[in-house]
C-alpha cells in the first residue's frame, strides 16, 4: 500500500452491505467480522421478494410489506391462477430488511460506513482503503455489484408504489406477468403487487439486451393502468433497476464472491432472495468450523438449464410469453413456487420439458454446450 500508516489487521473483510453481505454477518455467531458499505439501509430501500414458507416469513416479518397465497400470469388468451398452501409469494422491505440485520449484529461485528479502495487481493484476503485508512483481512467476501455485460440478456424495469383513488378489484391477488403490453422490443410484461386494495406497486419490466429510456417504461405503466381505469391517487415512490440474466462478472475475479457476483440470482428468473439466504446461513456455519470456502448457490445441470433457457430466449425473442405461460399451466402452484426458486425435482423438470418446444431448445441446448460460456 502505498500509504504509510500500519494497516488494521480483520479476521474477516465483507465488501458490500446488501442482501448477501448483511445476511453473512448478522449470521456470524460472535466472530470478528468488519462490513463495509456507503450507504444506509434507507438509502438502498426497494422492493425484494420471494416465495416463502411459514418459518420464513417468521424470520422476515419485520421487513415484510406484502403477502400473497395467489399469483397470476396473463396474457391475451386468458390467465394462469396459481395457489398454494406452501408457500405465499412474499415482498419486502429492503430497507427494512437490512435495519433489521444490523441490529441483529453481534458485538465482534462492525460495520464502516465507506466505500473501499485500492484492493489488492492476497490469497483468500487482501488489503484495502476505506474511509481514508488502511486495512488488511485474512479472508475477504465480495458482495459489491457484478459487471454488468450490455450485450447478454437483463431484466431490467421501472416500478411505482402508488396509492389509487378507488378501490381496486382481485387485491388478494399479485400479478406476476400481464404481457397484454407492448412486445416489439423485447419480452415485456407488467408486474403488480397490491399491497391493498388502494395502495399497488406497479412495474413495467422488460427481459432484453437493450436498456430502454426511463420514459417508456413509465408510459407504459400509465397506459397499463389507464387501460384498467385506475386513477393515481398520489405518488408514493419511484424505484428502477436491473438485474443481469448472464453469468456474473465480479469486479475483483482473485477474492471470494457472494450474492449476485457470486452467481446466487436464478439466471432464468432473476430471483435470488431465498438462495442467498440459504447460502450466507450455510457459509456462516461453516466459517464458524474453520472453513471458508463459499458453497455453489446452484447444481451446474440447474445453472446449465438456465443457459439453455436464457439462450432460446434470446434467439426467439417472440416465443417467450408463450413460453413462461407454458410453464405456468403445467405446474400447480407448489410446483411453480419450487421451479421458481431453483428446487424443482424430477417431476418438475420433466413436467416443463414435456411442454416446451423441442426444436428451439435442443438447438439452443447444442449451442450451449458446445459453447465457451
């Protein structure tokens, strides 16, 4: 390092205080651990979610904003209803979410309100600036943001938390994909969680290559609720984002990823939430047992479907409302929530298998595996 001063030793550095970083910690029992993030829980607060099972949503209920034991799919032929008794398709809090983690923080546990500078990595650890010091871990975890690549496929949206002048019907309901919306450029649906029956979060979400202008996605939610007369009584709050549906880029390839940059987001469907909990629990468990290493979040024959998956859809673009409500009809609702999240068993896989169009996907199945991806 360049400068000076002695560097302060960590046992354990986690580079990012979002879902997978804050999950880690708060799940390290009394082990020296340092956090490091800019920016505050309310400051990084938007909209999570999941399909959750009952001691879950006991675990999550202080960030918990919405909950639902139906969802839907839609398009131009009609709607796909699923419920379940398993499992309820759950929204947070980010914000919320990452209050609580902090506050379940054990004392051996810090958290630096700093971005950090000039890694270099050594081995599984590395040394760092941040906040104007210098510090050197034995192990380090990276949660940081991957590299996005422009040219891979993204989901990428614009959602408003509104509150509506009257009532709106089927509040018990979230929408998962109305795709009864503008397809020319790209695979386009409307995303809808009422939180009640006048407060919603609607999104106008796009799975493409190209970013488009923030103005079209918010036009196409207005004519989305225009088209179904439901009046904005007030603007609540705005959030927009993406989510990269290619394998992740870390930003530092010689230290230990977790989260997103470590591949935990389903590339198929963008959730993440429940994996990486599952696997900041697992990995907690085993630091606490001398071994640092980070579990794989998925089995390589799931992350090779998704490929497969990914890549007929970039190749047929058009084909791809007719494929996500074919998955929709051919599973029931516990089956939809397990395929979702990246736990689907045999029955599942062969059930979707069966209903997909076989020439696309062979192909785009050949393509991958011949591929260097």
């Amino acid at each position: 390092m360049s400068s000076p001063n002695k560097p302060i030793a960590l046992d354990i550095a986690i580079i990012g205080g979002g879902s997978a970083g804050m999950a880690l910690a708060s799940k390290l029992d009394n082990l020296p651990a340092t956090v490091f993030e800019p920016r505050t829980a309310a400051e990084r607060d938007c909209s999570w979610a999941l399909w959750a099972q009952s001691q879950q949503l006991d675990e999550l209920s202080p960030a918990i904003r919405g909950s639902w034991d139906q969802w839907r799919l839609v398009d131009h032929s009609g709607e796909i209803i699923h419920h379940s008794n398993k499992y309820r398709y759950t929204s947070l809090s980010s914000g919320q979410y990452l209050q609580h983690c902090e506050m379940e923080l054990k004392d051996a546990v810090s958290l630096v309100r700093a971005p950090i500078e000039n890694l270099v990595a050594e081995g599984v650890g590395g040394e760092f600036t941040a906040d104007g010091r210098n510090y050197s871990a034995k192990t380090i975890y990276d949660s940081r943001p991957p590299i996005v690549d422009n040219n891979g496929l993204r989901q990428h949206f614009v959602g408003w938390e509104i509150s509506t002048k009257e009532p709106i019907d089927n509040a018990n309901v979230a929408t998962l994909m109305d795709f009864r919306v503008d397809q020319s450029r790209g695979l386009h649906f409307i995303y809808v969680l009422p939180y009640s029956d006048r407060h919603l979060l609607v999104e106008s979400t796009m799975i493409s290559t190209q970013l488009e202008d923030t103005d079209w996605y918010r036009n196409a939610i207005s004519q989305w609720l225009k088209e179904r007369n439901i009046e904005v009584q007030s603007m609540l709050r705005e959030e927009q984002g993406v989510i990269p549906m290619s394998p992740a880029q870390p930003q530092n390839t010689g230290i230990a990823q977790i989260g997103t940059p470590g591949g935990a987001v389903r590339l198929s469907s963008g959730y993440g939430f429940s994996t990486i909990q599952a696997q900041m629990a697992v990995l907690a468990e085993s630091i606490a047992a001398g071994e640092y290493a980070v579990p794989a979040p998925y089995s390589k024959p799931l992350v090779f479907m998704d490929m497969v998956f990914n890549r007929a859809l970039n190749m047929q673009p058009d084909r791809g409302v007719r494929l996500f409500m074919m998955i929709a009809n051919t599973l029931n609702g516990e089956q939809f929530a397990r395929f979702m999240l990246g736990r689907a068993g045999l029955t599942e896989w062969t059930k979707v298998v069966l209903a997909m169009p076989k020439w696309p996907f062979i192909k785009s199945a050949l393509t991958q595996l011949f591929s260097h991806d």
